[in-house]
C-alpha cells in the first residue's frame, strides 16, 4: 500500500471516529445479547450494522459542524476541516455507511430494529447536533441518542419495546453520558466558548461544574445497581463485583467536592468510561453464566 492510499485510509478511520463508534456497537451488543444469550452470525451481523450506522452519524455531524469545527484546537486538525477529505467524499461515504448499516441490521435482526437505529440518526442529527448550538443543557435530551443502540439490538433480537431490563439498560447508558459532557466541559469549555457553543462554564463556575458533575456520577452509580437489585444481573460473583467497583468509583469522584484536585478532567473520564465498560462486560458475563 503506498503512503497515499495509507494516508488516506487513516484520514477515514479518523471520520470514522472507531474509538467512539465501537463503544457504541458495543451497547447495541450487550442489548442483543441481554435478550438472546447466544452467540451466532445474527448478532455479529446486527453488532456491525450498529456500528456503520454509528459511524454514519458521526460523519454527518462532522460535515454539520465543520465551520465550528475550525474555530477549536481539538478539532481543527480533523480531515473535514484540514480538508484532507472533501464534503462531497465525506457525504458519499456517510451514505455508504448508511446503507450498510441498515441492510446489516435488517439482515441480523428486523424492520422494528432498522426504524429506531432510524430514529437514532435523527434525533442525534437533526435534534441534538442544532439543539447544543442553543442551549448549554442541549447534552440531556442529546443522550437519549446514546440510550437507543442497546434498544436497537434488543429489538433485533426479538424484543419489545417496553420491557424491563432494556430500560433499565437504556437508563444507565443516557444518565451515564451526562457527566461525561460535563468532564469534557471543564476540560475545553474555553475552546466551546471561542467557536460560540453554550457551554456550562458560560453559567456556572468550575466549583459548581464539578458538582453538578459528581450529582450525575452518583445517578449513573445508581442506575449502574439498579440492573442488579431489579434482577437484570442475578450472579452473586457479578454483584459483588459490581458493588465494589461502583464503590471505588465513588471514592475516585469525591476529590470533584473538593477546591483543588490534582486530578485532570481526562482522568475522570477514563475512569468513568472504564466503570461503564465494565458494566456492560459484567452484564454479558451474567447472561453467560445464566
């Protein structure tokens, strides 16, 4: 492969944002398989539906934000706009996902399951991506986009809408994503403030940023061990895991109560997303277990 072909490979990879995409696929996974322990060729194919329809989105919201995109440090170097990749490669290429994606999941699972990685798409495209250039608070109906690909994989396996353990799961995920945006926040808040985003550092103060912060960690901790005591998660072994780490999860964020801490924002959000990985692998391990 030559170093153009490399280059421009990566330049994809990099629109496709496959750290933050795979995550994603990952909860639409655990949805599959919360309902359908079992593992075959339909939840590989509607786990990767998942994910192309993921990446489709995150492709259309960089080429919805690439004049904001300029204005910040963290995003200028990004393919769109350094334009390594051209809005009209850009938009080929979200269709492409698009398509895939849904022929993916229709294929691995159902038409329901197709309709909400639909309904995903817009509300992250069409309701959230606008609705944050308005409001500073815009992240709390945002993470219900977030909630839905467990949903999406719960359905393709056969489920209802309205049952108990995927909305419990679909809980946990939109609680756990707020604080996550309110950590990024405290890290480029100056940066959403130059390219004209409302951003909580424009309302509240660092001291209060950080509460606020640590009030979402406990609901998310909560949410967390709700799956175990409404029986989602059964196993003894999983719920005493589950307890402990929620518990040094909690004592890591209380150093958010107080004036100084050595900790940097990042740091917080790598132990957080690590507590929800966690969570989600605990929850594929019961099921293995049961």
């Amino acid at each position: 492969m030559t170093n153009s072909w490399r280059n421009t490979v990566k330049d994809y990879l990099e629109l496709s944002k496959l750290k933050i995409m795979i995550p994603v696929s990952l909860t639409g996974f655990t949805g599959y398989f919360a309902f359908n322990p079992h593992f075959s060729s339909a939840i590989i194919i509607t786990t990767l539906g998942i994910l192309l329809m993921a990446v489709s989105a995150s492709v259309l919201n960089q080429i919805q934000e690439v004049e904001t995109d300029r204005k910040m440090d963290r995003t200028r170097h990004r393919p769109l706009p350094s334009q390594r990749i051209y809005l009209k490669n850009a938009l080929i290429f979200f269709f492409i996902c698009l398509l895939t994606g849904i022929l993916l999941i229709y294929l691995g699972g159902n038409v329901k399951a197709v309709i909400i990685g639909l309904i995903t798409i817009l509300w992250y495209n069409g309701i959230y991506t606008y609705s944050k250039r308005i409001s500073a608070f815009a992240v709390v109906p945002g993470a219900v986009t977030g909630a839905l690909p467990p949903l999406i994989g719960w359905m393709a396996a056969g489920g209802g809408l309205w049952e108990k353990p995927i909305i419990f799961i679909e809980f946990l995920i939109f609680i756990g994503q707020v604080p996550h945006f309110w950590l990024l926040i405290l890290k480029y808040g100056e940066e959403y403030k130059a390219a004209g985003i409302p951003n909580l550092t424009d309302i509240f103060n660092r001291t209060q940023i950080n509460r606020l912060t640590f009030s979402w960690v406990i609901s998310s901790l909560f949410a967390a061990l709700f799956l175990c005591y409404f029986e989602i998660i059964q196993s003894p072994l999983i719920i005493g895991i589950m307890v402990i780490a929620s518990l040094g999860i909690l004592w890591q964020f209380f150093d958010l109560l107080k004036t100084q801490t050595d900790k940097k924002p990042g740091s917080y959000s790598i132990l957080l997303d690590s507590y929800f990985l966690l969570v989600l692998l605990l929850l594929i391990s019961d099921k293995m277990i049961s």
